[in-house]
C-alpha cells in the first residue's frame, strides 16, 4: 500500500483545477446562483480523480522499459543511447520517461513525452557525449503515466542501474582506421601516400595511374597486357611507433568540454591502431614529473587493448614536466630508432627554451615529431572588430600570443624537428596523416 501511494504524482491540471473552483465558491458568496454550478464541478472533478485513480492502478496498466547502451561508450562522441517501451495494456497511454543519467552529464531536463497505443513497441534513441573518462553509472528508468485529463500520474521505475566505462574514442578510432586505408578516395585531408623507393618491399603489379614513378614501369608486363604497367612496393614493416604524452598542468586546458590530455589521447588510441594495421610496432609513454605508463613497441594480439587499458587509467597532474627523465626513459623503453609522437602543449617561449634542449638529444637517436596546439578562443580575438581602446588592447595581446606560437614553431623546424601545430580537434586527422605521410616517404 505505501509503495503504491509513493507511486502517485499530481498531473499539471490538478491544482489549476482546484484553484479555480475555489475561486469559484469564493465568488457565489456574493453571487448566490454560482455554488451550485461550483458544487457540481467539484463533484465532477472528484468524480473524474476516483475515475483517473482506477485507471492508472488498475490491474490493466502495465509498461515495461529496456536501456539499451552498449558495454562501452566513446569519450568526446556522441554516444547513441537506446530505450525500448512496450506498452502491454489494454489501452493506449501517455507517458513521460526520464532516464536517470550519469552525474557527470550533469543533464537534468533529459526527458520524452509520447502515446504508446495498445501493445505498442517503441524505441526512443538520445545521444550522449562524456567529455571525462572512468565509469559512468545509469539509474532506472522513469515513467510517468498520465491519466486522460491530466489530474494525477503514476510513477515507475523500470529497467535496471548500470555502470558503462568511457574508454578513449573508439569511435574515432574506426573512423580514422576506414579513412587511412581507404581506396576510394581521400577524405578530410587524411592523404594514404603511396611512394615508392629502393628500400620498399615488392607488393604487385598495377595498372599505371597519373602520379605513379615512370622509373617502376614494368616493360615486359605492358607489352604482355598492351597497357602501362608499374611495380607498386609496400613500406618496410615492424616499425617502432612511440606515442609520448605529457601530462603536466598545461595539458589540463580544456578545448571543446575535453582537456588537451584527452585529445592526446584519444589521437594516441587513433594512431596506435593505424600503426599496428600497417604492420609497425605501437608503444606508449606518459610522463610529467616522473614516469608514469610504460608500454614497450610491440605487435602482440593483446598490444591495441594494453594501450587502452593504460590510456583510460591516465590522469593529468599539477606537475611540471621533467624533460630530462624523458630521455633517460627513452634511452632503457626504445634503444632503437623509432618514431615518436610527442603531444604537450607550450604556451610561453620559456617553457619550449627549457625543453629545447632535451628535444634536439631525443631527435638524434630518434624521428621525433613534437605536437603542440593552438590556442583557438584566443585565435578568435584576433578576428573580432576592436570598437574601443580594451578590444585593441584584448586583440593586440591575443595576436601577440598567436605569434608566439608561430616562432615555437619555426624554432622547433630550425633546429630540425618535425613539427604540428594544430587545433585540438584536428588532432587526429593531422597526427594520422603525419604518420601516413612519414611512412610513405620511408622516413622512419
């Protein structure tokens, strides 16, 4: 009996009803004639809440709920979140349903309001974007039954709690992995480079394209088939592909609801898989003060999921970066020569002069690529019309911190390093392409 009074919920024409017919009697005391039309609404109106009591918790009334949310979800996309109802009653009903989301949406107006005819099935499908990685625990789902008038509603919790981890993008990297090893076309300026160089492998035969070397054009094979011919080569195999991120306090800078260290890694997940596909061995460094995960290169069935694993577990930290422990790590996790992918943020000249140094070591022994990013909110001022002396003082400044950025990255190229510069959400289009591009060239 208790639970099926905490399951009654007054509609939204109850009150107003009831505030009228008190308006009602409080003007036949001056206008005899009105109570006993007031007299007879209020027994219509009890007559009609006995009749919406019946229904709502008649036997007859039943609605079953199913949360449909994958085991995983991707951080940063939007994560598609399905609910299924099915209406068992006799009759058609109105309904409202919320589902319980996660704290960390911190989304309180996530609700449906819909008919669902007699044994109805329906599916209702909302899209999430977590912006944060870790467990993410869904409620039950919520439905409010609302009588024909709207004077009361009955409430029931449906479906089950769950908790669903947000992995780094998986999605993204699905996405990145069609476009790089597309045939069709190139998509998005992720190029799939294909040169070829006396140091590649032998891969086929192929009917010459605009672009290919005249210098591989197989004779013998075109006069065989009367049409030009080429000897197309593959990239040398078991490369060391190292992702190296930083996880100092800049990397905690947010850029579209994800901080930079979650772009970093959602590219560092992207980049793995591309890497691991084309045949080269994935690895992965994090590090601020000190080290922190540690995956040696390596093309194990298990290596994509231990990078995941590692990455998800990864936090940022109120740290400066300890640049020379960087490279003494390099020196003991990859002895050889490798590609390293090295994502940190710079947003002061001094910061890139301390780090300089320890960057030109590590590019000696290795082909090192630094990534660093813009700064787009204060991109955005600069193309603002200045209307008064604070807007030019505001532009000003903002200009002057773009250009400082731009000098970091002239001294990175003169002292011989590969260097990004790019938007956070470009990341792994720009990351990935650079690999592609490093590769087809046999520069690793």
């Amino acid at each position: 009996m208790i639970r099926k009074l905490k399951e009654i919920h007054l509609g939204p024409r109850l009150l107003p009803t009831i505030g009228l017919l008190a308006l009602l009697f409080a003007i036949s005391f001056f206008a005899e004639r009105l109570f006993p039309l007031a007299y007879a609404l209020t027994v219509i109106l009890a007559a009609t809440f006995i009749a919406e009591l019946f229904m709502l918790f008649g036997g007859a009334m039943e609605i079953q709920a199913e949360r449909e949310a994958g085991k995983v979800l991707s951080l940063g996309d939007k994560n598609p979140i399905r609910i299924k109802l099915y209406n068992l009653s006799r009759m058609a009903v109105n309904l409202e349903v919320i589902d319980e989301l996660p704290f960390q949406l911190q989304e309180r107006h996530m609700s449906h309001v819909l008919r669902l005819e007699m044994e109805q099935v329906h599916e209702l499908q909302y899209h999430i974007r977590p912006t944060s990685r870790g467990e993410y625990c869904f409620g039950t789902i919520q439905i409010l039954l609302r009588g024909p008038l709207r004077l009361l509603a009955r409430k029931l919790s449906r479906g089950n709690a769950e908790m669903v981890k947000v992995l780094p993008s998986i999605m993204q990297m699905k996405e990145f992995e069609l476009k790089a090893f597309s045939r069709i076309a190139l998509q998005d300026g992720v190029k799939k480079l294909r040169k070829s160089g006396i140091s590649y492998e032998f891969e086929q035969i192929h009917p010459y394209v605009k672009g290919d070397d005249i210098r591989h054009i197989n004779w013998k094979a075109s006069a065989r088939r009367q049409n030009l011919m080429v000897n197309r080569f593959e990239t040398e195999r078991s490369q060391s592909v190292y992702n190296v991120i930083c996880k100092n306090r800049e990397m905690r800078m947010p850029f579209n609801g994800l901080s930079l260290m979650d772009h970093a890694v959602n590219t560092s997940l992207a980049v793995s898989n591309v890497a691991l596909l084309k045949y080269d061995r994935a690895g992965l460094i994090t590090f601020s003060d000190k080290i922190g995960s540690t995956l040696r290169a390596s093309r194990e069935a298990m290596q994509l999921k231990q990078i995941m694993t590692a990455l998800y577990n990864e936090k940022e930290r109120e740290t400066e970066a300890n640049y020379e422990l960087l490279n003494s790590s390099l020196r003991k996790i990859a002895p050889n020569r490798s590609l390293i992918f090295l994502y940190i943020n710079f947003e002061s000249s001094f910061a890139l002069d301390r780090a300089l140094p320890y960057l030109k070591v590590i590019s000696k022994r290795h082909l090192l690529v630094v990534i660093f990013f813009k700064n787009v909110e204060i991109e955005s001022l600069t193309h603002k019309a200045a209307n008064n002396v604070k807007e030019i003082y505001s532009r000003t400044i903002a200009q002057r911190m773009v250009n400082e950025k731009e000098a970091m990255r002239r001294k990175l190229q003169q002292a011989q390093i590969q260097t990004i510069l790019t938007e956070p959400e470009r990341l792994s289009m720009r990351t990935v392409e650079k690999y592609l591009d490093l590769k087809g060239r046999g520069s690793i």
